[in-house]
C-alpha cells in the first residue's frame, strides 16, 4: 500500500540531533528512515496504551 507522505521542518536540540545521528550512524539507517521507525513505535505504543487512534476522512 503506497502511503501519502508529508514534510516535516522540526526544531531541535543541537546535542539531541547529533546524538540522534550517531544513533542512525551506528544502525547503518539514515535519517529519514529511523525517524520514521520511531515514530511508528511511538505511535504503535500509544495505540496499545489508549486504543486506536480514529482519523476522520477531514483531517488537515
């Protein structure tokens, strides 16, 4: 199934972002990539914490 995808323009801690990157250094796993997978499993351990998350067909 091909997901739609969207830009992200975040700010972030200097330190946080390169220890960040020495993390996606260390797995061989660019940037885009392990950040996605965190969010994924940050998402995945909500859901499994507070149920589903319902997006209505109007979301922005």
């Amino acid at each position: 199934m091909n997901r739609k995808t969207e830009q992200l323009t975040v700010n972030i801690d200097s330190e946080l972002l390169h220890k960040y990157k020495y993390i996606c250094r260390y797995f061989k796993i660019s940037l885009r990539e392990q950040l996605s997978f965190t969010l994924l499993k940050y998402v995945n351990s909500f859901e499994e914490i507070n149920g589903p998350i319902e997006l209505n067909e109007n979301r922005r």
